[in-house]
C-alpha cells in the first residue's frame, strides 16, 4: 500500500476525506507500537498500547465499542464490537495474524457501513513492516 501524504493529508486516489488528519496519527502511533513491541503479541497488548499513543497524541477514542445491525424489523445491539472508534470518526481494526486476506477488509467495510463511517483502518501488527499489514478501508456513503 502506497501511503502519500499532501499538505497533511492523506490521498485515496482522486479524494480527500476530513478523517484523513485523524488518519495521519493514528498510522503514526500504530508504527511507533510496532516499532517497540515488534510482532508475536496478542491484540489486546497491541489495542492496550495504541491507545496510550492515541492519548499521548490528544485524540479522543473508545474502545471495544458495540455496533448495532439493523435487519428488517429486528435490531441486533451487540451485532459487533469495533476495536476502537477514533475522534468518532475513523474505525481501527487490530489484528495479530500471519497473513491479512480478502475477508478482513470485507469485515471492516461492513463494521463502516453499520456505523456510518466513511474511514478505517485495518493494522496486522505481526506484519514486518507494519505498513505491508496496514490496510486503509472508505465506505462510499
């Protein structure tokens, strides 16, 4: 994945996304907790660290938040949990997994339509390096 930054923002292709400044930090803390941690940890170190670089950073985050799927007439509160929602706009996934494959970003896709999210990102912390397992998601609302 190629990450270019302009004028402090981070491009997907053609478009520019407010939650890209958002973006910008969080890929900062996540490469700084790979950076001291390295690979063969379990997520919860992995979320537990980055959320302490988020605060150092002065974003605001929540984490394990419940997501509700409506379907039909049934509302399904706990449907899934994000890892963490950051200033409520950017989803993070934390995995601690060999390889990332087609499903992850599916999940994250989904876990943004649900949330009317438009951004998230998706970190495999055992990839070496980190950016080979960072994945970024848009949901085109």
């Amino acid at each position: 994945m190629e990450i270019e930054i302009e004028h402090g923002l981070l491009r997907i292709g053609d478009e520019r996304l407010p939650e890209n400044r958002v973006a910008t930090s969080i890929i900062g803390a996540a490469i700084e907790v790979q950076k001291h941690l390295g690979p063969g940890l379990l997520e919860t170190a992995y979320e537990t660290a980055l959320c302490y670089e988020l605060e150092l950073r002065g974003l605001t985050f929540t984490r394990q938040t419940p997501v509700a799927v409506r379907y039909k007439d049934v509302t399904v509160l706990d449907a899934y949990r994000a890892d963490l929602i950051v200033a409520d706009s950017v989803i993070v996934e934390i995995k601690a997994i060999d390889n990332l494959i087609p499903i992850h970003e599916a999940q994250l896709l989904t876990y943004l339509r649900f949330a009317g999210k438009r951004l998230g990102l998706l970190f495999n912390f055992h990839a070496l390096p980190l950016k080979a397992g960072m994945r970024r998601v848009v949901n085109h609302l």
